[in-house]
C-alpha cells in the first residue's frame, strides 16, 4: 500500500490534495439543494455533505463554506428559513454537476441547466422537478466549525415526497430503483445497484 | 409521487421511521472505525456518517449518539486522542455489518467476527487488516448537538494507506476499484461502479 503522511498530504499541489482528501471518505451523498431568496431568485447547488444525524426528530445536516458561492444558498436559508434537497439521478448528472460552477448570486442555476423548478403545497423553496426523492427542509440550527470555517447547518425533514416503486414495506428507500447517484471526490459519480439487506444485528451468543 | 408529511413521519411505528429516515438522505459512506481504550481493549464499529469537511487541513467529521454502544468509539477517541477509518469492502461487508449489534464494552468486535486488526508505525489505534483505504485520525474536537443529543466529533487525517492501483494521477481515488461499498439506509450495500468523472464547472458564457 502506498504510504501518504500529514507532510506529504500538506506538500502535495492543492488540486492533488483537494482530490485525494474528498475521496478518502467513501462515496457520499449526491444532492441539489434549492433555495429562493427574499427577492424571489432562485438558487440550486449540488452537495456531498448532506448526512443523516437522527430519525426522531427527523434531522439532516449538511456542511458548507460561507466564502464560496454556495453562500447564496447560505443566505437563502438563513432568510428564508426553508430549502429543498432533492436527489441527483443517472438522468441529470451533468446538469446537476454544472451547479458547482460559481455563478453570481443574480444568476439562477436553474436558468444555466436543464434543470427545472417546481413549488409544491404552500412550501416557498423550490424544488427540482422530476427528482425521484424531494425533501421539505426547515432550518434548525448551526454550528460554525472552528477547525476550518465552515458551517455546519441542520434541518428538520418537514415532509417528504418519493417515487412509489422505491418503498418498501418496512419503510426502507430502495435508492437504486431509481438510479440515484452517489458522488466519489469532487466530480465522479456512479449508480449504484442494491446488492444486500442485513437487517438488524444483535451480539452473537459466543 | 407518494407524500408523507411531518405527521404521518412522527406517526410511524418507530422501526418503518427509522428505515425512512436512514435512507433519505441518500448514500453514505462506508467505514470501520478503530479505537482501543487505555487498558489495551480493541473495539471497532459501523459508521456511515463520516463526511468531508475540508481539505487544508485535511478533516473529516463523523456524528454519533453518547448513549448507545458507540459510546466506546466515542471514549476512546477521547482518552487516547486517535483513532482508524477503514473503508468497508465486498469481502467483509457481512463482518463489517455485524459490528453494529451491541456487544458490551469489554467485548473487542474483532474477536466475534473476522475481521483483524493490524499496527502500523507508532499509531496507537488499531487498523483493520486488509481495508484498501485506511486513515490514521487525530482527534481535533467536538460539537455537542443539540437538535437531538448527538455529537459532532471532527478529526484531522495523519496519515493515510490506500492500495497503489485506486490512486489515480490528478490525487483522485478511485473507490470502486477496490469494491468500496456505499451504505443505503440502516443496512442496505451497494458496491458502486464508478460511471463517469466531469470535471471541474465553469459558468457558461451566456
């Protein structure tokens, strides 16, 4: 196996090192998340970070940095109070990706892409139409990250809208039913197919 | 598109609103986690919450509950300062899932499963033998949340083993090379195949 130290890691370019350490978490979560500014503008960016904290409350938190374009969606939730994570499918990869790229704040992505814009119910931030999984998100709380300046923000699920043919009878989304992407890095994406259940494990008698 | 709204969420039998819950916000990576208490007591578990948080540094952050069986993960990372991120692949995804029932304290996981542990240089937290990708982790700090009682514990990369053929030129590893899986809910694999890389965006010019 190939050795790489803090030193290395510290030395290497910063296109080397921003690869290699988004990476080497595993697959991630490959989402848009949709905001709408007091002003009405409309905004979606792609995430990785958006990650399970507990199911009763029903919370999700999601890590951003407040000096990036990704402000826009920053500012957006903090006035607004709500926003939207929707899904990335085989269907959408590219345009979904595009989001990355650091658009002025008067500009909507939605107007860059393909991707579309829907509202639904009296929910004021939009959500990607066609997306097989929808979330209704309220703001809760943040925590501001000392360790490197980001923030870490955390929602609550206020409704969830998903594709039919993904439940299953226990109340488990079959992600791959609907060919949702998982992110690998900053820009590699694959569809994963469900190989195996476990269920719920308990100590083994010896 | 079936709707289930903050009611029906809180209404659910608490089993169908965990399974929900755990698989909507999409794929999660896949880890082990390593530790060893100060009397010499190796305890590895399931983790599918680690997230990047940033590159420079390089820190990764991770949530989990006080009050269940991950409470070892949890005081040993705090009494000795370190611990191991091991990415779960094909061959152990069965071992690496049954870390997750809850064995008592003094019980090391390693010893009910088949899953060993190696050493490497001076770092006192144990790897697991054969993962492709292993990271030695130093503890940097933590955010009690208070949403739902869970605790943000973020870490900084010390050094980092990956198998020689995952790494490609640019830094970029490539997980599904070594069978990396991806976590689906609570307790649903997948072993991704990497589809496409895009590339980083620029804004269109018109």
């Amino acid at each position: 196996m190939r050795y790489l130290s803090h030193e290395d890691i510290d030395n290497f370019h910063h296109i080397y090192r921003i690869n290699l350490i988004n990476s080497c978490s595993g697959y991630k979560s490959a989402n848009l998340i949709g905001t709408i500014s007091n002003d009405g503008i409309e905004n979606v960016a792609v995430f990785s970070s958006v990650t399970h904290l507990g199911s009763n409350p029903p919370l999700l938190g999601f890590f951003l940095r407040p000096t990036t374009v990704l402000r826009n969606t920053y500012e957006n939730i903090k006035s607004t109070g709500c926003y939207t994570i929707n899904h990335i499918h085989q269907d959408i990869l590219q345009d979904a990706h595009h989001t990355s790229a650091k658009y002025e704040a008067d500009v909507s992505e939605f107007d860059k892409t393909n991707l579309s814009s829907e509202y639904k119910q009296d929910f004021k931030a939009p959500f990607v139409k066609d997306a097989p999984l929808q979330l209704a998100m309220t703001f809760v709380e943040e925590y501001p990250i000392e360790a490197n300046n980001t923030i870490l923000v955390i929602g609550k699920i206020n409704g969830l809208y998903v594709k039919e043919d993904l439940m299953e009878d226990d109340g488990f989304i079959n992600l791959s039913k609907a060919n949702i992407a998982t992110i690998n890095g900053l820009d590699g994406y694959a569809i994963p197919k469900l190989k195996t259940r476990f269920g719920y494990q308990r100590p083994k008698e010896s």
